[in-house]
C-alpha cells in the first residue's frame, strides 16, 4: 500500500500510473485504467489479476488453472508472461487440468 499512498491517504495519480503501465506492459485490451475488469473478456481479466500479483513484486506465485476459459491466443500469451516470471527469477507453481502443449 506505501506504493500508492503517502501518510495513509491513496494517491490516486499515482495508482492511474501503475495501473495503465500493467495495461500496457501486460498488453491488456480495454478503454483505460479505470476499466472494471468485469467488462472485460476472460484473457484480459486473467492479465488483470497478473498485474496486480506482479504489482506486489511477490517471489513466488501459485496458479491453479490460470487459462481456464480463455481463448487459445490469450493461454499462450499467459503461458509466455508466466515463463518471462520464471526467467526473471519468481518461483512459480501451475496446476491444470490439461496436458500443455507448447512449442
């Protein structure tokens, strides 16, 4: 939260910032940063939730199921930001009921 925030109070300028650089860095499709992620489609919103556990700059992440009802362009688009995690040194753990298949 001291990311965003200065003596408790939430900077809102700063939390558009951060928020519209994950949009961009994440390759999220939607209007802007003030988007509700229920609007937008089941790839988009699983890159919302990258972005904000990215945000906290965790060292490691679990996910279960992370392209469950999305198209086949976002999975491998997901299945890449989750590598990238990796190379950069996140411990990550994936679950899922599919065999994935990837060159």
């Amino acid at each position: 939260m001291e990311k965003i925030s200065s003596g408790g109070v939430l900077g809102l300028r700063k939390e558009k910032k951060i928020a519209e650089d994950y949009i961009q860095k994440l390759s999220v499709a939607c209007p802007g940063a003030y988007q509700l992620p229920l609007y937008l489609s089941g790839g988009n919103q699983q890159k919302v939730v990258l972005g904000k556990w990215l945000f906290t700059e965790s060292k490691v992440l679990i996910f279960d199921e992370p392209t469950r009802g999305i198209d086949i362009g976002a999975r491998d688009e997901i299945y890449r930001m989750i590598d990238d995690l990796a190379k950069s040194g996140v411990c990550r753990s994936s679950s899922s009921h599919r065999i994935c298949r990837r060159s």
